[in-house]
C-alpha cells in the first residue's frame, strides 16, 4: 500500500482532535468534580451547624417543617438528617435507618460511606446531629455541567474535521501542480521548472528537480557529442581500413601491396585501440558511480607490470622505460583500474615526448600518493592540458591514437578521489604528469 501524505495528515490530526476531547472530557471531569465537592462539603458543615442553632434547650425542632410533600419526596434520596440525644433517635428524615449514618464522636467528625458524605455535629447534653448528601447527586451535577461544555465540542468535531481536510487539501495543492508540471513535459524538454507559485516547503524539492535535470542534459549532451566523434572517427578508420584493403586487392607489384597491407594492419590495431578505449569510456560514463570500496594498488607491483608491457612500444618511439620506485606504495584505486592509468600515461609520453628516458616514480606525502610520469618532451601547459584531455583531441594528427587517453584517466580519477596535473620542463625538472591519489594502508596479511 502507498504511503499518502493527505491521509497521514488527515488520520493523525483526527487522532489530535479525538484524543485531545476525550483527554478534555475526562480532566473536566475530575476537576469540575474536585472543585463541587469541596464546594458541597462546605455547604455541609455549613448548614450543618446552622440546623443545630434551631435545636435549643434540648427541645427538638418540629417535625412538620422538615415534612415533604409529595411533589418534594424525591429530593430524600439526594439529602437526610438525622438527630440523636443521649443514644436515641429524636428526628430524623422520613424512611431511613434509625442507626447513626457515622460515629457519634466528642469531635466533628466527616466521612464518605455507603455513596453519602456525612458530618456528625456534636451539641450540648449529649446530643449529635447528622447531616448527610448524596454522592449520587454530586455525580449528576459534575455530569451535567460537564455535558453542557463538551456538548458543543463534539457538535463542532464534524465541521472541524471538513474544514480540516480543506485545509489539508488546499495546502497539498502546489505538490499537485508540481506533479502535473512535471507529468505535462515531454521527454526532451528538460529546462528548469519555473512555473507555479514559490512554496517555500517546495522549493528544495523544485531545486533538486531542477538540479537533476541540469545533469540530465548535460550527460545527454555529452553522449550526444560522444556518439557524434565517435561515429566520425569510426567512419574514417573504416575509411582507411576498406582504403588499404583496395590498395592491396588492386596492387600487382608485391612489394607495394605488402606496404599496403601493413599500413592495413596498422589501421586495424588503432582501429581495436579505439574500440577498447570506447568501451572503457561507456563503463566510466553513465555511472560516475560508486567506487569499490576497500579497493588498493600496490603501485610499485603495478608500474613495474605496466612498463614491462610498454617495452616494445618504447623500443618503437625510441624511448628507455626506467622505474625509479624501489618500496611498495598502496593507494586506495583497484589495481585494473591504476594500471590503465599508468599505460595511457606512459602510452601518451612514448607518442609524443622527443626520444629519451621516461621514468616513472612515486612517494608519499600528508596521506597521499604522488606519482611523476617524466619525459623528455617539453610539458604541456595549461591550455593544451585542458584541450588534450577532450575526448579525440590528439597531440598529431597523423598520430595512431584515438585521442581518447587522457579521458579515460581523467574519469578513473574522478572516479577514486584523484587528479592529474601536468608540469612544464625547466632547468630544474623534466616535463612530468603528475597523478595524486588518497593513500592506502598495506594490504592486511603483508
């Protein structure tokens, strides 16, 4: 079942409404009943002792102004008296017991038994009067007086739970609106939201819609761009590929078609080098996502695998790999995922720097690993920096690569904490790349 908003409020204000009656109903209660007994029993004692100033000289008051008539018999069972000497039962109100309600005591003395409140008044010459009142009467007082104050309360329950639920409904109104706005759009139409009247409760949920879609069409953008190059550069390596395969069909001399068939195979090598690097890019892309968590490299085991795999590649541009790293450093990257790092670098360095020494090397510095990728080359600065690390930006064009490299490093990077930086040849250092990343403690078990 799904969760509402409106009927959460609705249910819980109703539950406010409901308890808070019966929670009214029950403290008027009790303290409409507190405040009328002590009133009652002052009136007790009261008249009490205002009854025993007409009982002089020990002559008994006469019992035909106490008598009821028959209209006035139904109020014996809310109010009694009763009057004692020497023991005996003198007077006392019609058709009840001829025993003391309570204790004849030296002293004034009070007490609630069998649903009456008493009071026995000692007198002079051994005689008690005793003066009694329901507590059945005290109730239907208390009853009374509290049903004529939440008679309207519950009288007005209905209208205030229907102007409840306008309430709620007019105050739910802009959370429709928006769903409507958003429901009404078409899928390309990803600009802000601005319509509708600013609710202040609303607007972060409008600024994070917002946000979203800002990043939705960047991310589209940028596939669409992505798609756009990509589908270029693949139409010219099949160009070149179905080029040279012409070439060498057409050719007679052997010595040309073999030239011919080599530049072919060149081009199907760059041709899976994009391929792979395009592929690479479609895992990073989409997701910007969630790191592996408790990944490590062990940067001297990885660089050393890495520049053993690149000889052949350094042998061709005219380039001497050295490692200068000599103890093992841990970064917090998997190991896959620093070694394509490493390769592109070094990859990009043999390409492009004059023929030389390339040297990779690295240390660690407040909880980072900084690792220098030197060459002979000149450095780039800031402004090729940012340029060839567009995607299909290429140092040369006549270059094999796919201009993709520096992308996919860039990603990984992002991807774990990391950054890239290059820095220009002076007469105190080489050109070098340089890639910071969070450092990681030893593997457990090492």
């Amino acid at each position: 079942m799904r969760f509402s908003i409106r009927r959460f409020l609705i249910a819980t204000i109703l539950m406010v409404i409901i308890g808070g009656g019966l929670l009214l109903a029950f403290l008027t209660y009790r303290t409409i009943y507190h405040e009328l007994d002590e009133q009652y029993d002052a009136e007790l004692v009261q008249s009490a002792h205002l009854l025993a100033g007409f009982w002089q000289d020990g002559h008994p008051p006469e019992a035909s102004l106490s008598a009821l008539d028959n209209q006035e018999s139904r109020y014996l069972r809310y109010f009694i008296y009763q009057l004692w000497q020497n023991g005996e039962l003198v007077s006392a109100s019609e058709g009840y017991p001829e025993t003391p309600l309570v204790a004849l005591d030296d002293k004034p003395f009070y007490a609630e038994i069998k649903g009456w409140h008493a009071y026995s008044l000692p007198l002079s010459n051994e005689r008690w009067l005793i003066l009694a009142e329901s507590d059945y009467a005290r109730h239907s007082m208390v009853k009374n007086v509290a049903g004529s104050l939440l008679v309207p309360y519950l009288i007005s329950v209905p209208f205030v739970i229907m102007l409840v639920w306008l309430a709620i409904r007019l105050g739910l109104s802009p959370l429709s609106d928006l769903v409507r706005s958003v429901s009404r759009r078409s899928p390309d139409n990803l600009s802000p939201l601005t319509d509708g009247r600013k609710v202040r409760e609303l607007e972060p949920v409008k600024d994070a819609i917002n946000a979203l879609l800002l990043r939705l069409k960047a991310g589209i953008d940028r596939e669409k761009r992505f798609t756009a190059d990509a589908a270029h550069e693949l139409r010219t390596l099949l160009m070149v590929l179905q080029l040279h395969a012409d070439n060498a069909r057409s050719l007679s001399d052997p010595r040309q078609r073999e030239e011919s068939l080599q530049k072919l195979q060149e081009a199907v090598g760059r041709a899976e080098r994009m391929l792979e690097q395009l592929l690479t890019l479609a895992r990073l892309d989409p997701a910007h996502g969630t790191p592996e968590h408790g990944a490590r490299a062990d940067i001297l085991r990885v660089a050393r695998d890495t520049l053993a795999s690149l000889v052949p590649l350094g042998d061709r541009f005219q380039q001497q790999l050295e490692l200068a790293l000599e103890t093992s450093l841990w970064a917090k990257i998997p190991e896959e995922a620093l070694q394509l790092v490493l390769r592109n670098l070094v990859d990009n360095a043999c390409r492009y720097a004059a023929p030389g020494v390339i040297c990779l090397n690295a240390e660690l510095q407040d909880k980072q690993v900084i690792i220098e990728v030197t060459d002979s080359g000149e450095g780039l600065d800031e402004e090729q920096w940012q340029r060839f690390g567009e995607r299909f930006s290429r140092g040369h064009s006549d270059a094999d690569g796919a201009g993709l490299g520096l992308s996919i490093v860039n990603g990984l990077l992002s991807l774990y904490g990391g950054s890239l930086s290059y820095r220009k040849r002076c007469a105190q250092s080489p050109a070098a790349a340089i890639v910071v990343l969070p450092a990681a403690t030893q593997e457990p078990g090492l």
